[in-house]
C-alpha cells in the first residue's frame, strides 16, 4: 500500500488513474475509524501519523471536529466504525475532583469536554475504542479511575523519563506485557515503546485490567475486562512507530481496525432486518422513575437505548405478581395490568416522533421503515385475567400480542416451574383460556409454566406457542429453562425458544458472559434448526450480564454470534424474524376463524 503516492499536477492522469480504480464489493469497504481531534490556534487537527496508522491497518480515517454539541458529536458517530482517542494536553483534574499542581500543563476545557462526550457516546454505542496517551488517562478518568497530574511531582517510587527526546518514531524504554491479555498476543511479553508524557494512570477504572508496565511500573495500556467492550489503550504513541513501519505497533491498529469491522458488519445485520426483544418488564419499575421514553437510573430498556443499540423493538410486559386468588384480590390484578398497559401506550404516545405501538408484525416493519422505534404489549402471568376469560378480549382489544400464562406460582390457569403442580398441568379453565387466546390471536408464551402444563398446552393450542424468555436446561439445569425434548416438542409445531439473559438461566456456577448466551442459542439451533430460536432479555426483571445489560448493548450478542459463524441469514431469523413469525401465525388463524 503507498498511502503516500503523489501524482504530477495533471487533472487528466488524476482522474484517469481515478476511473481505473475497481469499486470495492459490497460489505469489504474499509471499516469508518473516526479519529478525535486536537484544539490547537483555532483549529481541529490530527498528527499524520495517526492517519498513516490507521491507513496501514486497512481503516478509512475520519476526523471528528472539536465542538462541545452533543448532538452534533453523537450524529458524526453513527457513520463510524470505530474511535481512536488521540493524544495531546494536559485533563484538568477538576474532573477528578483535585485542585491544579504547579506541574501541570496546558489544558483545553473545550477539547476536555468534547473527548469525555466522545467517549461516552462512543460506548453507549458500543463502538470500538482505542486510547492513546492522553486517550488512555481521559477513559481510566471516564470509567472511575485515577490519574496522576504529574509523575516526577506524586509517585513516590523512582520514576524513569517518560518526556524522551528522541523522533517519535523510536522507542525509549521497554514495557513488560501481562500474559493472558490481548496485548500480549499482539506484542508478546516485551515491548519497546517511545514516551511523551506527564499525566499517566494512577489507578486502574473498575472494570479494566492493566495489560502493560514500564520498568518503574506505571501503568502502561489497559483493556476492558467486560467481555465485548471493546475498550482498549495505551500510554505510548504507536502511531508514530506504525507510520515508520512498525509491525508490533500496526498490530494495535489492526486489532481497532479488526472490531470496527466486525461492529459494522453487525450495524448490517440491524439495518437490513427487524430486531427484537420479546421480553422486558421496564413497567414493573414505572414507580420507581423507569421511563420508555428517556433515560433514567432505573431501567434497561428505553426508546435512548434502543436508538443507540439500533435495536428495532421490544415486547414489553405488564408484569403481574402472583398473589392471592380471591375475588378482590383477581379483580386487582385485572385492573393493575390494565393500568400498566395504558401507560406503556401512554408513554408511547407522549414520543410519537420516536416510537409507536405496534399489534403486528406489519406494524413492526411500517414502524421500522419510519425511523421509529417499535413497542410491542403483553402480559406476564395469566393471574391478570383472574377466572375471567372475557378479560383475554379485553386485553386484546388493548393491544397485546401475547400473554405469558403464569409466573412464579400456580395459578387458576396452570401449574408453574416454581408452584405445588396444584393442576398437573393446565386447569379445566386453562385449556379454554388458551383456545380462547388461539381465537383472539394471542401468542400463548409457557416461559415460567411447569413441565406438564408445558405439554399440555402443545396438545391443547392449534398454533404455535413460545416461551418468550427461557433457556436450554442441558446448558443451566434450572427449572425454568426447557430440556431437549420441550426443544423438539415446542419446534415441532412450528414454536420459538427466547434465550433469557438472566444470569442464573445461563449458567449455574458462575457469572454468566455472553458466549454463554451463544452456547444456549447454539444448543437450541443444533437441537431445533435456526427458526426455533431467539432472544427475550428478561430486562428489568433481572435480565443482564456484563456486556449485554441493556437495549443499547444487545448489539454485542449480535457480534458474538457473527463471530461464532452464524450468517447475516440466521440472524435475521434469531434477532427477530422467528418471534414475528410465530405472532403473524397466531394473528393469521384467528382472522381465519373470524371470517
């Protein structure tokens, strides 16, 4: 590659050798690596080598202009692929709440606040980052951690000379790389680096691991420690030593440049096809300040959230707590999910310009093709109907696509995973409540019911069924996750598995991580084919892990099983297109029935 090929003042050799160039096939374009940009005399600038790195590593560099508009930074990162945090000034440590030191250097407050926007733009996207120098200080700040103003003036150990005076492109002193880390598979146990600074990390952000230290150990690069966060930096400038020709250190820009890619082939998938989530109860936390249409402190599922995960739409449930079955008590919890409902349309409505309730999978891909995002109603626990089955028209007159037929406890419909087996299985009133949901068009969802109430409704629906939020009982032997031959039964007649992202239905021993949640779509796919399968997150009712635990970062999963092999195909199946279709079947029958 000759990045540097200048032709002579010749328009017509320019735009000859410019018409011979070949287009790039679709989807092998250089993946968009926005570079932040350095304040200096008025001017939005990036050192060439920067550019020359990314160049070299088959990146499509982009500046990003110093502005402190959040809304202006936020629209350049959707066209981008990845981040480079560059280096440059000093941060002032007011962001670490410490008054200035006489060492301290030249700041920027302008170009402060953008690099701190930047990032956390950057990350609620859950695109690719890499810091350098000053980028590397700026996320450990970011994320919680500490930062030395100036290292001769606060460490107490010796301290070697990390301001060399050699050309940039030469190294300076050596840094010992951690095994076990990415790094170390990209530059081994050793490296030499060049040194150009003051500031440098004191303490590690939480969430992060020290990947490098020099020989009077300060802490030289990190990485995220959260599977799929792609958050990576370095105290040196690599750029520099990749521009002269450096293979250790284009490997850096290989390994952004690699998850660029990767992330954008994932923004593929989200463009091309309808992305869904077939279970969150954020309503359950509406009393606790959750909101659909804003972020807040309370809830993983908001229209924010989805827009920065790209993430088309969400089933969102009334969640009804199993109490007791008295008349009060039923006609309470009738009157709860009505309530509940009528504020999810409520908040719908109040962000119009943004999402809209969908009752079918028309309305979903109308909703999409509008830009807006789709909220889909449903119920968890048939206690809501009480013995009332004149409540399912009600509730379908509402809006909801489905109802989840008990939760934690039997109720007057079925036996649940986690109740008595007062029933074995469907009650008399609960297998005309599932002929009655099969009239009315509403997708009957076993997640939470026992094994035999399971098999029951197989025997007693005429379409298809899910089970909006369970996972594979061979992977996490857990009551509420379906064995091999649930798998093969509910696939059978033409149903769909919704892997839960609750820990504890993922893995039995330890924090669960997202190969987890790959393994268990995995599993079901080798069990059932790809069209059984899919994703209901259990956000807000205990869903999430690290690295997927909310909306915006479900993304992640998306790129985990690009990685594992699955094709853009099946995962226009997985991510959607196997729960639509179980709805459009559930909806088409009950026209049928109707005409």
């Amino acid at each position: 590659m000759n990045i540097h090929k200048v032709l002579p003042p010749d328009l017509g050799l320019l735009y000859r050798e410019l018409d011979a160039s070949a287009p790039a096939p679709a989807g092998t374009q250089p993946p968009r690596i926005g570079l932040s940009a350095n304040l200096k005399e008025g001017l939005s600038c990036v050192a060439t080598p920067y550019i020359d790195a990314v160049l070299r590593a088959g990146g499509a560099p982009v500046i990003i202009p110093v502005t402190a508009s959040a809304e202006a930074l936020a629209s350049l990162l959707e066209t981008i692929d990845g981040l480079l945090l560059t280096g440059g000034g000093d941060i002032n440590p007011l962001y670490a709440g410490e008054e200035p030191l006489p060492q301290l250097g030249e700041g920027n407050s302008l170009r402060d606040q953008y690099d701190f926007t930047l990032l956390r733009l950057a990350a609620d996207r859950q695109i690719p980052v890499f810091g350098i120098c000053r980028g590397q200080q700026v996320i450990n700040l970011a994320y919680g951690g500490t930062l030395y103003q100036d290292i001769y003036a606060q460490r107490e150990a010796t301290t070697c000379k990390h301001s060399q005076e050699a050309p940039r492109s030469e190294g300076s002193h050596t840094v010992s790389v951690r095994p076990g880390t990415s790094l170390y598979t990209l530059l081994g146990e050793r490296a030499i680096v060049n040194s150009f600074h003051h500031q440098a990390v004191k303490e590690a952000a939480p969430g992060f691991r020290v990947t490098a230290v020099s020989a009077d150990g300060l802490i030289e690069a990190m990485e995220s420690a959260v599977p799929y966060r792609d958050i990576f930096s370095v105290q040196w400038h690599p750029e520099a030593m990749a521009a002269a020709g450096d293979p250790a250190m284009l490997r850096l820009f290989g390994k952004l440049v690699a998850q660029a890619r990767l992330y954008n082939r994932a923004k593929r998938v989200h463009a091309q096809c309808i992305t869904l989530d077939s279970h969150c109860d954020t309503p359950m936390l509406f009393a606790e300040g959750a909101s659909l249409h804003r972020k807040t402190a309370a809830g993983r599922v908001n229209l924010p959230k989805m827009f920065e995960g790209k993430w088309d739409a969400a089933c969102v449930v009334a969640y009804i707590r199993q109490e007791a079955r008295d008349d009060a008590s039923l006609q309470q919890a009738t009157e709860k999910a009505a309530a509940l409902l009528g504020e999810i349309k409520r908040q719908a409505e109040a962000c119009s310009e943004t999402a809209a309730i969908a009752y079918t999978p028309h309305d979903v891909a109308r909703i999409k093709k509008a830009g807006k995002k789709a909220l889909l109603l449903g119920i968890e626990n048939g206690y809501a109907i009480g013995k009332e089955l004149a409540n399912l028209a009600r509730f379908k007159e509402t809006g909801i696509v489905y109802m989840t037929l008990c939760h934690n406890g039997d109720n007057d419909l079925c036996d649940s995973a986690k109740g008595d087996a007062e029933w074995n299985g469907l009650s008399p009133l609960g297998r005309e409540a599932v002929r009655e949901m099969n009239r009315l068009g509403i997708v009957v969802d076993v997640s939470h019911a026992s094994e035999k109430t399971f098999y029951d409704v197989l025997e007693t629906s005429c379409v298809p069924i899910v089970a909006s939020h369970s996972s594979a009982r061979a992977l996490c032997n857990h009551p509420r996750n379906l064995d091999d031959d649930q798998l093969r039964a509910i696939a059978a007649r033409g149903g769909v598995v919704q892997v839960c992202l609750y820990n504890g239905f993922l893995r039995e021993d330890e924090q669960a991580a997202i190969p987890d949640i790959v393994a268990h779509i995995r599993h079901i796919a080798g069990i059932t084919g790809v069209a059984h399968v899919g994703l209901g997150s259990d956000f807000d009712g205990g869903g999430g892990i690290p690295g997927c635990d909310g909306s915006n970062e479900l993304i992640n999963v998306t790129k985990a099983l690009l990685e594992a092999g699955f094709t853009e195909d099946e995962l226009e199946k997985i991510v959607g297109g196997n729960f639509l279709r179980v709805i459009e079947t559930a909806q088409a029958a009950s026209l049928k029935q109707t005409i």
